[in-house]
C-alpha cells in the first residue's frame, strides 16, 4: 500500500495555484526529504495531506484514505514554532497536552499520558528538557520538544516541516538520524522538509523537490541534476557535486545559501515551464 | 495563556450595555447583562478563532457596545446609583437571590470549562497541531468565549464592570508567572482570587473604603 498517493492534484491558496496537477506516490515505510525554495509549497503539501487544505482538483489518497483532519495515524510538526516561548509551563505539560488533546475531557494527564510523554521525550533525548519551563528554554531546545509531540501515539506516517530550522550541526545531524532510526526500527513512513539537501543525503530514499506549482519525486540522482532543478526554478541551473556534498548553482551563487533575485522568481506563471 | 485577556474587559463592558438596556425595556439587570455578554462572547469567538484577529474582533464588539451602552444611559438618566452600583459594584450589598444566580453561572461556567478543558488547552497551545488532529478551532473559540462571558456576568454583579477585570485575570496572569504545571496554574489562580477577594472584603471593613478598591489593590499588588 502507498502511503501517500497524490492524483492530479491541485492546491489554490489566495487566487494563486500553489501546487498544479501533481501526482506522485510515496510508498509506506518510505524517507522523502521534501525541498523547495521558499514558497515552494512545502508547508502546504503537507497540510494538504492533513485535510486542512482541500485540493481544488484531484484526489489525495493517505495511508489508503482519502485524506482528512484528524487522522491519528499521522504525526506532524508544524514550522510555525514560537508556541508557548513567553509560558512558565513544563516542557512534560506542554508535551503532554497533545496527548488525547481532541478529546473532550479535562487536560491533567493520567498514568498512561505521563508515561507517553516520558517515551517521547526519551525518543528525542529531551528527558530533561521537560522539567524546566518553556520560557527558559532556547529555540532549539522547544523545537525538540515539538519533535517529541510529533511522536505521540505512534504515528505511522510522520510530516515533519522544516525540523532543521534553529538547529545548530550537530543537533540537526541527531533530528536526521532520529527520523531515519523510525523509519528503520518503526516502519513509519517520513516526509521531512528542508531547505538544504545536504544533511539529509545519507538518510532519505527519495526526494520531492517543489518549485513553480509542479513536483520532481525520485532518488537524488534522478531529481538533483540541472536539467530537472532549471525547470522547476524557472532558470539555468547547474549542480555540482563535491567530496559527498551537492551544491545548486545559478551562475556563481549558490542557491541553497543565496538568494535568488527576485526577478528570476517572480513574474512567472507556474504555465510557462 | 489564550492572549485573550482583553476580551474579558470588553465583554464586562459589554454587560454594562446589556444591564442599562435591560433597565430600559423592564428586563432585570442581571438577566440584561448575561444574555448581553454571553452574545457578545459568542460573536468575539466566532469573528477571531485565529490569534492575530482577535484584538480586532474584540474592538469592534467594544466599541459597538460602548455605544449602545451610551445610547441607553441617555434615556435613563434617572438611574444614576443603579449605573454607579454596575460600574464599580458592591460585594457588601449582594442578595440572597443574587447569590443563587452567581452560583448558578459559576456552576455553569465551571462544568463546562472542565468538559472541554483539554482541547481548549491544545487548540490554545498549538493551534497547527490541534487543528490537525481535529479540534475545531472556532468551535472552541466559541466555547471558551462564552464560558468567559458568563463568568464575567456574575463577576460585574459583584465587584461591577470597572473592576470584573481584577478578578478574571489578575490571578490568573500571577500563578501563570510561578507555576509550571496545568493543575498547579489553576490551583493557584483559584486561590489568588479568593485571598485577594477576602482580604479586599476584611480590609474594607476595618478602613470603610469600598471593598473593590482592596480587591483590585490586592490584584495589583500580586503581579
Ligand atoms: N493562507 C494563504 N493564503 C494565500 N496564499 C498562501 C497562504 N499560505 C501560503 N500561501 C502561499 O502559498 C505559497 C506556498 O507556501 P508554503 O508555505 O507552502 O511554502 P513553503 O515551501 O513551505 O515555503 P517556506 O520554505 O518559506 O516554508 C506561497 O507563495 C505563499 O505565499
Ligand atoms: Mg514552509
């Protein structure tokens, strides 16, 4: 079974075709690093297929369903962070108010949540980050946090948006390799977005790059190459590989660390690919 | 926590409206002021689920409400005490009657608080994650304004519209700065309140000041 099945889909988002007729599937058990430039359509990809989007055309098909709000079986990560940075609240309730946290009931965690909650954060090595209050803690260290309560409920399929923001190398290396035991150990099927290739080489299977409305999905080989990213940026591109590493070239710059112009960007319909 | 403190002062001056125009068409002021608030929770809530509109939601609803409130205070300008007693109230001059229907709304307010306490608590922490595992966001929105509302009714017919404030949020927005923990935070804003409410009613009686200037004293002095 697929774990994720896109077919002619399209995504409008403020009169503007976000995503344009893209079919794909990603098979279960699958790690697709998602990458983009910056509204690419990372993040809405994503909240499409959490039902909190509807497809303007197309069907999405998710773990075998169409897809919905409020599916248990998917664990996610918003980008959106900063929750809660200004609360003398406990990393542990924090974490534990997503436990069950759609059910009507009242919010003090029971035996069973206490002890979710203590296997997440030992998921993610945040044991300890649990007993100090989230206005004290770093925006790294809070995005942990969020990692961990992506993890409630055993999720069968993770989306994981941009988990590499604000983290520093080595945290970022121990988020790939969290994702990647998961998948490994777990089975779970994982879509992690990024803007930068690299630290997700040795982990993902696949990667769906987004650029103008359409979607590149295939193994690095097959989508990192210039002749694929020219189409999908809108402009000559090159790549360039490098003791392991692969660094996206407009010209002289690159254009994971450089801005593209803006003209090189705007003014362009996703139809004149 | 819900940055939503605001809407506790509009809707307090909301139910001045409600209970000056009650006094007009010859409805009981209390009953005036608790449809009033609860309606006007009910709209705030429904107008801003999403936190960058609501201070915008909830200035329209105050302006429109001071205006109406205005409206009704010109055709009754006879009532002069009775305004003052639901401006500033009077936790000394409180009726048996009064008593039963504050606790009829702090029942009220209270059990439907702790049904829906715990997605409130998600959508109000994480909106993205909440929303996505479900929780209706405006739905809650509604709820807790509402709830808001009707505890806000019977605070105004104790401590009156200028002072609802004190007791709302001052407790609350003190135990938020020590505890750490859901059930300690309540805990805590319950018992700030009612030191600072007992304390204002003690200091009252010995110095003969109004009862709702210790209260909000107090209020101010535990931030
Ligand atoms: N609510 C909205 N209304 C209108 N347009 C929107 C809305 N949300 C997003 N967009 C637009 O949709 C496009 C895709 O946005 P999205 O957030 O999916 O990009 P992204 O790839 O996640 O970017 P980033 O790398 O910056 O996170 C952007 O052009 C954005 O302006
Ligand atoms: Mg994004």
């Amino acid at each position: 079974m697929n774990a994720i099945e896109f077919h002619d889909v399209s995504v409008r988002l403020g009169g503007r075709e976000v995503l344009n007729l893209v079919t794909l599937e990603i098979a279960t058990g699958e790690f697709v690093g998602v990458l983009g430039p910056n509204g690419a359509g990372k993040t809405t990809l994503m909240r499409a297929i959490l039902g909190l989007i509807p497809a303007s055309r197309g069907t999405i098909r998710v773990l075998g369903r169409p897809a919905a709000r409020g599916n248990p079986a998917i664990g996610y990560m918003p980008q959106v962070r900063g929750a809660g940075s200004h609360l003398r609240l406990s990393g542990c309730d924090f974490v534990a108010s997503a436990v069950d946290g759609h059910r009507i009931g009242k919010p003090f965690p029971g035996k069973t949540a206490r002890a979710e909650v203590n296997r997440v954060l030992g998921l993610v090595g945040a044991m300890e980050l649990g007993r100090r209050p989230l206005a004290e803690l770093s925006g790294g260290e809070r995005q942990r946090l969020l990692l961990a309560q992506a993890l409630i409920g055993r999720p069968q399929l993770l989306l994981l948006d941009e988990p590499m923001s604000n983290l520093d190398p080595h945290f970022q290396a121990s988020a790939v390799a969290l994702a990647k035991s998961l998948q490994t150990e777990l089975g779970v099927t994982i879509l992690f977005s990024a803007h930068e290739l690299n630290p997700l080489l040795g982990a993902t299977d696949r990667v769906l790059y987004l650029g103008r409305g359409r979607a590149a999905l295939g193994t690095v080989d097959e989508v990192i190459t210039g002749s694929v990213l020219s189409r999908l940026y809108g402009t000559e591109l090159d790549v360039i590989r490098l003791n392991g590493r692969i660094f996206v070239m407009a010209g002289s710059r690159d254009v994971e660390h450089e801005p593209v112009p803006a003209h090189d960007l705007l003014g362009m319909s996703p139809h004149d690919a | 926590m819900r940055r939503q403190t605001f809407a506790g002062h509009v809707l307090a001056h909301v139910g001045f409206t409600g209970a000056t125009g009650a006094v007009l068409i010859g409805v009981p002021p209390p009953w005036g002021l608790t449809v009033m608030t609860v309606s006007a929770g009910i709209g705030m809530g429904a107008m801003a689920e999403r936190l960058l509109q609501r201070d915008v939601a909830n200035g329209i609803i105050l302006a429109l409400a001071l205006g109406l409130g205005l409206l009704s205070l010109h055709f009754f300008t006879a009532y002069a005490t009775q305004a003052t007693a639901l401006l500033f109230g009077n936790v000394l001059a409180v009726d048996d009657g009064t008593v039963w229907t504050l606790l009829g709304l702090g029942a009220l307010s209270v059990i439907m608080l702790a049904v829906i306490s715990r997605p409130l608590l998600f959508a109000s922490l994480q909106p993205e994650l909440a929303e996505a595992g479900g929780v209706s966001l405006r739905l809650y929105s509604v709820l807790f304004a509402a709830i808001v509302a009707l505890a806000t009714a019977g605070c105004v017919q104790l401590v009156g519209v200028l002072l609802v404030f004190a007791l709302t949020v001052g407790p609350a927005a003190a135990a938020q700065q020590v505890a750490t923990g859901v059930a300690t935070g309540l805990v805590l804003s319950v018992e700030f309140a009612l030191a600072e409410a007992w304390a204002g009613i003690t200091l009252a009686f010995y110095t003969d000041w109004p009862s709702s200037f210790w209260i909000t004293a107090l209020s101010a002095g535990i931030l």
